[in-house]
C-alpha cells in the first residue's frame, strides 16, 4: 500500500504535531543540540610536508616503457599509482613525494625486468 503526503493545510485539517503548552500559556521552545563535529587530526611532525620534489628524470624511463610496452601514461598511472592523471602531471611539473616516487619507480622496475 502506498501512502502519499498530504497538504493537510488545504484540506483543512489541524496539523499532526502540535507544540504543547505549559501552564502559563507560552508555547514550549525546542533547542536543537549543536552537531557535534568530528576532531580532525593535524599532521604530525613526521608528515612528508617538505619531502616533494619534481620527477624529471622519471620521464625518460617513462616515455621508454611507454614505446616499449605499448602502454599510455593513464595506463602507467593507474597501475603504479592508482592515479590516471599522475604521469600527465609529472610531465606538467607536478611535485611528488618520496613515498610516491618509491611505489613509482618500483613498477618501472618491475615492467623492465630489475626487480
């Protein structure tokens, strides 16, 4: 059975809640409790804030793999980084961080056979 909303108001019924009244005749004032936000954690003192430099040098190896296995820059992306953008935006001058550049060059190593 399928229940539908109605405009009580134009049917001219009274409405399903009604505020009570107290003895005195004020109606009662609802205070909706403030939300309370999660904390959100700051970054530590070992966080890799400075620790991003540029790839150029990874480009070469890129573009070599890229001919080598018939691969894209999406398709590398993906693969090493989850990131379908990332080889894009090391060639447009992105910085990347150590740990980035590590998972990076560990799949170039792995597509041309060292590791």
């Amino acid at each position: 059975m399928l229940i539908y909303r109605t405009n009580l108001a134009a049917r001219g019924e009274p409405k399903p809640y009604s505020p009570s009244i107290d003895m005195d005749d004020l109606p009662t004032v609802y205070i909706r409790p403030l939300r309370v936000s999660a904390k959100r954690k700051r970054r530590g003192t070992t966080s890799p804030v400075g620790l991003t430099r540029a790839a150029p040098d990874l480009l070469a190896r890129i573009d070599r793999l890229v001919l080598s296995h018939a691969l894209s820059d999406t398709a590398i992306g993906c693969a090493a980084l989850n990131d379908p953008n990332a080889v894009l935006a090391i060639r447009d001058g992105r910085c990347i961080r150590d740990a980035t550049r590590a998972r990076l060059v560990q799949y170039l190593d792995k597509l041309e056979g060292r590791g």
